[in-house]
C-alpha cells in the first residue's frame, strides 16, 4: 500500500501557500480488476468534499500493487495555462 | 430566416408577432430627426449584413409613428434599442452605446445560436436534455476549457494534443462559455473535474485515464465509435 499526496498549487497562477491543486498516488489492492475509471470514481468519492469545496484540479494515480511496482514513477502534471476562477 | 436587410415595423401587431420567433431579435426606436439615431441605423445596416448574425433579425420602429408601442415598450428617449427572443426581453440599450450595443448582439447572437443548434425544439429548456444532446454531438465529445485552437487549461491542452496524436475524430464545447453546462454536466455524470472525454455518449475519464490508455497503446481502440 503506498499513498501519496501532493499540493501543486505553485505550478499554477494562484497566491502563494494556496491549496488548491493536487496529485494523488494511490496503490491498492483494492483497485484490483477495477477499470481505470471505476478507481478514479472511488478516489473521487471519497474527496468528494474536498472537491466540492477547495479543490479546483485533481490529478488521479490509481495503481494495484502489483503495477506500482512495475511503475515507481509519478508523473508529470501539465503546466498551467488558466488563472485565479479558471 | 436569412434577413440581409433592417426590417421596419409598421404597426404594433407586426411588432408582437415578431417577438414570438425564438431567434434573437434587435429592435431600434428611432426618429428620423435624430442625429444618434441615423448613427444607430448605420451599425443596424451594418450588422444585419454580417455572415455570423445571419439568423439574427434586425428592425427598427418610428417611435412617434406608434406612440402606443413606444408606451407599451417604456421606450421614453430615441434612440433605444431593445434585444428579444421569444416574447422576452433579453437586453435594453438607451442612446447611442454602439460598443455596448455590438458587445449585446455578438453575446446574444451567440448565446441564443448555440441553444437553437443543440436543441432541435428550442422551447425545450430542461438542462438534461440539453446536455444529453451535447454529449452525443459527436461520437467522441470533449469539454475542456478553451478551444482545441487556444485552450485555457494545461490539462485540456494536454488531452487535446493526445488526441491530435491519434489523429481521433472529435469534437469539443467550450465549458468557460457556459456556466450552467459546466456545473450541470458535473452533477450528471458525476465527475469533478474538467477536461472530460465522451465516447459514444459514454463517459471515458479526464487527461489522467486518457494518458493511461495511450501508455498501454489501448487509446485508439476506445475512441472507436
């Protein structure tokens, strides 16, 4: 199991110290014969107030161990091209 | 429905019936002694001639020729121009605001455009079936932010270049253009965030499970309509 959460905000045209832009890694076995997009609705589920509330971007790994361990990479996001209310 | 010329009303009953078309309607209350109304008759005449506002239909009305219209309307000084589409008021301009008069028809024309294309029965305003026919429009639908040609976001920028990768047939609708499709399609299909990818009517994900399918070469197989 392996999980981790980023705060990118300062990739993106918002204040300094904001939290409103994140990556998450999440490994589980659970995620086992689950479509990609069957684990991102769980991930999204369980955020689902944070996401109603703070967050404006979300970027979703969702991995079974097994992959995590071909993998061991976290991805790149995209650079920024929106601003503040975007 | 094309009208390359400014249609002018005679009477009040012409006027009534012309607020009934569901297309956006441009009305000028003028005299022909008014030297800001000659100016708005220009732009009127220049507008009506524009290819992008084929649909839109321009009138103007002698304000002292129908003073009953001009009372029903509220109209108290010349010029006043008044947008419409079916039976409702959508904007009033008072005085010769050309800038503010063009900035209306180009945002309502627009506005009112892309309603009558997605809906075939334009009196239809329930937001499910609006989105319903959007999400079909084409075998593959994107809703990002911004266009393919200029996107607003780097994560629809990156979806969008994926996707020219694969060289996949698709289409797109702007969700910074409209607020109520925005937050609604959210809602529907359950999922937070933009850009998000249809196909066949079938949500697929955002740029995250786009990328995936690309990495494990199974991305052109689920655009297939």
């Amino acid at each position: 199991m392996y999980m981790n959460v980023m705060n990118e905000s300062h990739k993106h045209n918002v204040p300094k110290g904001s939290e409103t832009h994140f990556r998450v890694v999440i490994v589980s076995p659970q995620f086992e014969s689950l479509t990609s997009l069957k684990r991102h609705r769980l991930v999204n589920e369980a955020l689902r107030q944070e996401l109603d509330a703070n967050i404006h971007a979300l970027a979703i790994q969702a991995l079974t161990p097994d992959q995590w361990s071909h993998e061991q990479s976290v991805n790149e996001s995209p650079t920024c091209r929106g601003g503040m209310g975007l | 429905m094309s009208t390359n010329t400014v249609i002018e009303i005679k009477d009040i009953q012409q006027f009534n019936k012309l607020l009934l078309r569901d297309t956006l309607i441009v009305t000028h209350f003028m005299a022909e002694w008014a030297q800001q109304c000659l100016q708005i008759n220009d732009v009127f005449s220049e507008l009506s001639q524009n290819k992008d506002y084929s649909s839109v239909i321009f009138a103007k009305v002698s304000a002292e020729d129908i003073p009953e219209l001009s009372q029903q309307m509220n109209v108290t000084s010349v010029p006043t121009c008044i947008l419409f589409s079916k039976s409702k008021q959508l904007s009033r301009i008072e005085g010769a605001d050309v800038p503010q008069l063009t900035q209306q028809v180009k945002q309502l024309a627009f506005k009112l455009g892309s309603n009558v294309g997605i809906t075939s029965n334009a009196s239809d305003h329930n937001i499910d079936e609006r989105l319903k026919t959007l999400i079909n429009r084409s075998p593959v639908m994107v809703f990002m932010k911004g266009t393919p040609d200029a996107p607003r976001c780097g994560f629809s920028r990156t979806l969008i270049s994926i996707l020219n990768e694969v060289n996949a047939n698709y289409d797109t609708f702007d969700i910074l253009s409209d607020e109520e499709v925005r937050q609604s399609l959210k809602v529907l299909s359950n999922w937070p965030t933009y850009p998000q990818v249809y196909v066949k009517g079938q949500l697929i994900g955002g740029l995250d499970i786009i990328k995936e399918l690309k990495e494990s070469e199974e991305l052109v197989s689920a655009l297939k309509p």
